[in-house]
C-alpha cells in the first residue's frame, strides 16, 4: 500500500447461492489501485474478473452477494462528512464503502466510480437516443454538484414523478439544455464525428465502435475518479479496438482518473497498462508491475497464459496450450488445495495440503519499478524452487478421478496415483 492509493481492496470475497450450491466466485482477492494508473485484471472466462468489479462498484445482484472484504476508497471530503456518525467506515482518508449506508454508497456510482459495461447493444437504450441517454448522466451528476449535501439529489435517477411531470408538462423536462450541450461535447471528446447530428440517433444507428465510445462518454459524465472498463473491446474489430484503447489511454492521461481494465486479452494488459493481476478460479494468483509480470512470471497459470502467445519473432515452436479447464467454483466441490494443481506441470506434494497463501518476494526492486514486496504469486513456488523428486505422478489426478475416496496427501506422506 502507498500514499499514492486510490482503492484497497481486501480480503473481499462474493458468493452466489444457486440452487445447484454456492458459487465461490471471488475468494480473498486483495488488490491496489493508484492515482493515474491502469490496473489490469487477466484471466480466463469465469475466473471472477467481472464479478470483482460488480463488487466494487457494489451491483452484484441476487443469488450473489459480498461475504466479506473491505473496499477503502480514497475521498477526504466524504471520509470528513461520515467520521462523527460511522467512525468504523473511516480510516484516514479513506472509507470503507462496504460499511457506509446505502445511499451514499449510491451516490459514490457516477463521480467516484464509473463503468463500461462489455456490451455496448445491450447497455444503451434502444427506444431512446443515444444523446439523451448521455445527458440523463449528466443531468443526475450535475443535480449532485448544485446541492452535494442533499443524498437524495445525489442519488436521484429519472424516477416516477419525473416520468409523469414530463407526460404531462414536456417543457419541465427532466433533462436541461445544459445537459444536452454538455451530452454533446462529451460525444465530441470520444471522437463522435457531428456530435450535435449523432446525438438525435437512436442506438442502432450506430457501429459497434461508436456505441462504445457512446458508452464511454456516458461513463464519463460524473467525471469518475475510478473507470471500470469490463472488457471494452470485446465485440470490436481489431483496428476498432487499437482506437478505443488509444481513447481510453488518452482520457486516462488528460482527466487524471485512475482506470481499472478487465479483460482476458494479453494484448490489452500490455498495451494499456501499468501494473496487472491475474485471476484464476476467483483468486488472483499473481500480481506485479506489468514489467514483473509478463517478464518473470512465478505462477505457472501466468506462466501458461504468456507461453500460449505467438511469438513473432520465433514462430518456430508449438504454442503450449494450458491443459483441462477452470473448475467450476462450486463450493462443495473445490479441494482444499491449490486450485490449478490438476493443470499445473509443477504439481507437488505439499501443493496438495491447502491452498497456498499469498506470498510476496521481498528482494531488491527490479526493472527499477518494482517496489519491494509488490510482485507477488499465490503459489509455493513463490517461496522456493520446484522440487522435481516431490513432484505429483503424471497420471495423479487422472487416478484420483477414478478413485473418489483419494484423501489429500500430508505434507511428508508419500504420494501416490493409490492413495
Ligand atoms: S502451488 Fe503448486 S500446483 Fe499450485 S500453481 Fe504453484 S506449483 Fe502449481
């Protein structure tokens, strides 16, 4: 943790209580955010990446729910206002925003933390323009700025009444003029040729690379400190994609704001940015500085997702594929042991006992970036070196499949394809 810190997250895990079972989605995933930075979260389909950004931006919607953690936002101002009523939700200058009330951590969505949800299509309003969905965003904001002690001006959406005073009144809209101008300009700063003409067009009229620098904009309108990008790039064609991200970088740099970009694109983390995590099975399992990361990976999850990439200049050799899948995070069924063990080249003996703690190297700053104690890897390997004579048999988990009463090994037991 740093002065320089936006958000710390800790120990914040979320569930989801199916039918089927309950659904580990996150587990004690802890990460930092700086001040200007882009923090990447990696990782394959249903690793958690989504939902920990839900869970931030507190929208984790039921079966689900947050079962525990803490979320400490950086805000003065706000940690000032609550200290006297909820002491326990502030520590400095930062609040716990899982420990405010529920107004204002409604209020936090728009100037604190904002979004850009993966599907632009399915995100936008398809009855109303996009330039009046933009400027109901801006109105809410602006509603907050002209009276920021009142919660209900800062929370307040289009509701009811607003609905029906614009039925019957259409002159005392909801949404003012200012709003409109400004729903414009910010069209105009996400490069929207003829802003003022596109803004009358309704979703559909739009490619799919305008959408998302609609979706952009309207993300932009509280002037976020925060911005979750949820894989933004996701529907988009390759030179599409190259321009948002370039969008992204360049509002990133201009506003200041600190961006939190989530995707299962390599690509992406290491065009966009400056420090990454990468999440397996609802934990991260590893996190550093993009240099730390992608240049002396410990994992061997990070290890097989950066060995799966072509290699242009050595196209020679096969690509290794990472074998098996993600498991699927039913809580009845995860072992109690590392959670890529059965996937895992350097599966050992004592990989089986629990799953491994968090351990962060210590040593001297490297890349001249590092700072000591920041790269870090939720694997044994992080403490010491491979093992080759504790390593787990071939055919370990094949074996252990076939036979359901297989009992986790003990640390100094032999372990065998029978036990
Ligand atoms: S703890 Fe063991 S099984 Fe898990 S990733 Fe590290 S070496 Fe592989």
């Amino acid at each position: 943790m740093t002065e320089r810190d936006l958000l710390r997250v800790r120990d914040l895990s979320t569930r989801f209580f199916t039918e089927n079972g309950q659904v580990n989605a996150v587990e004690s995933v802890d990460f930092d955010v700086r001040d200007g930075e882009v923090f990447g979260i990696v990782g394959e389909s249903g690793s958690g990446k989504s939902v920990t950004a839900l869970s931030v931006i507190d929208l984790v919607d039921s079966p689900g729910r947050i079962t525990s953690g803490e979320i400490w936002y950086r805000n003065p101002d706000l940690a000032e206002e609550i200290r006297a009523d909820s002491p326990e939700a502030v520590d400095g200058d930062f609040v716990d925003v899982r420990r405010v009330p529920e107004n204002i951590r409604r209020m936090l969505r728009g100037p604190s933390f904002s979004t850009i949800f993966q599907d632009p299509m399915s995100s936008l309003n398809p009855s109303l323009t996009v330039g009046e969905q933009i400027a109901e965003a801006v109105e809410v904001q602006r509603r907050a700025r002209s009276n920021p002690r009142s919660t209900r001006s800062r929370t307040q959406g289009f509701g009811l009444a607003d609905l029906l005073t614009s039925t019957v009144l259409p002159s005392r809209n909801y949404v003012s003029e200012e709003s409109r101008a400004e729903a414009i300009d910010l069209l105009e700063q996400v490069g929207i040729p003829d802003p003022a003409d596109r803004a009358d067009e309704y979703p559909h009229e739009f490619s799919g690379g305008m959408l998302q620098r609609a979706m952009i904009a309207q993300a932009l309108a509280g002037e976020p400190d925060l911005l979750i990008a949820d894989e933004p790039t996701t529907a988009l064609d390759v030179t599409i994609q190259a321009q948002i991200l370039d969008l992204l970088r360049d509002l990133q740099e201009d506003t200041g704001m600190s961006i939190v970009m989530i995707t299962h694109n390599l690509g992406v983390i290491a065009r966009m940015c400056d420090r990454v995590g990468v999440m397996y099975a609802g934990e991260i399992v590893e996190r550093g500085t993009l240099e730390d990361v992608f240049d002396d990976p410990v994992h061997p999850y990070t290890q097989g997702l950066l060995g799966s990439i072509p290699d242009l200049d050595d196209p020679a050799p096969r690509l290794q594929p990472i074998e098996g899948n993600v498991p699927d995070l039913y809580d009845d069924e995860m072992e109690d042991r590392c959670y890529f063990a059965d996937r895992c080249p350097y599966a050992m003996e004592e990989c089986l006992n629990h799953p491994p703690e968090f351990d962060v190297e210590t040593g001297e700053p490297r890349n001249g970036k590092t700072e000591p104690g920041e790269h870090g890897a939720r694997c044994v390997l992080a403490d010491h070196e491979y093992d080759p004579s504790r390593a787990l048999p071939d055919d370990y988990f094949e074996s252990e499949t076939r036979s359901a009463s297989a009992p986790a090994s003990g640390e100094d037991e032999e372990v065998s394809a029978d036990d």
